[in-house]
C-alpha cells in the first residue's frame, strides 16, 4: 500500500489546532500522521517570520531535514505554510501545498490595523513587505501540487478571491463564514478528497 506523507496543519488567528477537529478525526479514521501545532499568535502580534521560526523547529523535531511532507494551511496558517516552504527550503521536501481561505494577495480586513503593535495582522495587507517578497519566489512553488480553497462570501480575506496562490488548482466553496471552511462536513470532504490524491 502507498504510504502518505505526514500532513503539517497550520490554523490561523485566533484559532488552535482545535479548528482542525473535523480534518484531523478524518485522518485518524485512515490512519495518516500528522502534526498540529498550536502556534502562539498573540491576537496578531507575532509577526509571521517568528511564528514560522517556531513551526520550522517543530519539524525538524519530529521529522528531521530530509522526510517529505504535505502543507494545509487554513487562513493565516497558509501564509505562514508558504513562508516555510519558500524560506525554510521547504519546497525541497513538500509535496503538496493545500491551503484554505488563506490571504495570498492581502485582505482588506487588514488594511486598518496598525503594524505596531500588531505585526503579524499587518503583514497580510495587501502589497505588505512580507507578501510582495514572498510572490518573488513563488517560482519555487512549481513542482508542488498547489491547491487553493476560497470562499467568494470570505469576510476575513476579502474580497474571498484574494485567497488564490497564482499557480494550481483554485476551488471555490460555498461557504458562508471564514472558520466554516475548515468544518463544514461537505468543505472538509473536499479538502480530505484533495489530501488523499
């Protein structure tokens, strides 16, 4: 039988792993490891280079330098996933990209919110530093099955559009409120569907 590579699952603002309970009971039933960590995101202080700083140890520590991995990021989760991938050589082992209502291109839910103190809210303005330096290495992407979830009805990142990666495959979910698109039944048998691939 193939063996799956261990999934990362990286939750947003505001959240813990916990978001997850629905995917990860999913995964317990097939019998496919993964890690869930919760990050400690401070209400939005934490910059997203310190939180992926701290993800980056958790997998080394489990899973060393070399074993390939899967990446599913749900809303702020999916930037810190692309920072790892794209400046913690992460492309070099991941091979899928998954993420879910994930602000690629900014939001303007963050256009207000001032970069002190809250750092990490700031870097998903659209045109931050942080944004503009990772779409210069989306190259680096390529030979990665990319996959992005978005919702047109998104308040978090909006307009819900601004949730696509550039490349792979774009899949919109009729969902009705930011932390559904990792809960409902039917988004989660999607997201599942897609990891198994």
């Amino acid at each position: 039988m193939f063996k799956r590579n261990p999934i990362i699952l990286i939750h947003g603002l505001w959240n813990t792993s916990d978001i997850f309970s629905s995917i990860t009971s999913k995964l317990d039933e097939i019998g496919i490891e993964y890690l869930a960590p919760s990050l400690k995101h401070n209400y939005g202080m934490t910059s997203i280079v310190e939180l992926t700083n701290v993800l980056n140890d958790l997998i080394l520590e489990k899973y060393g330098l070399e074993k390939d991995l899967d990446i599913l990021g749900f809303s702020m989760g999916g930037i810190i996933g692309r920072y790892w991938i794209e400046k913690f050589d992460g492309y070099k082992r991941t091979r899928q990209f998954i993420t879910v209502g994930s602000p690629h291109k900014g939001t303007l839910a963050s256009q207000l919110v001032p970069k002190y103190p809250f750092r990490g809210i700031s870097e998903m303005k659209i045109n931050s530093f942080l944004l503009r330096d990772l779409s210069k290495y989306d190259y680096l992407l390529k030979d990665i099955n990319c996959i992005s979830f978005f919702t047109y009805w998104d308040l978090m990142v909006f307009p819900g559009w601004r949730a696509n990666l550039n490349s792979g495959e774009k899949i919109s979910l009729k969902i009705y409120k930011h932390k559904n698109l990792v809960r409902n039944p039917e988004a989660v048998e999607r997201i599942i569907e897609r990891l198994l691939r």
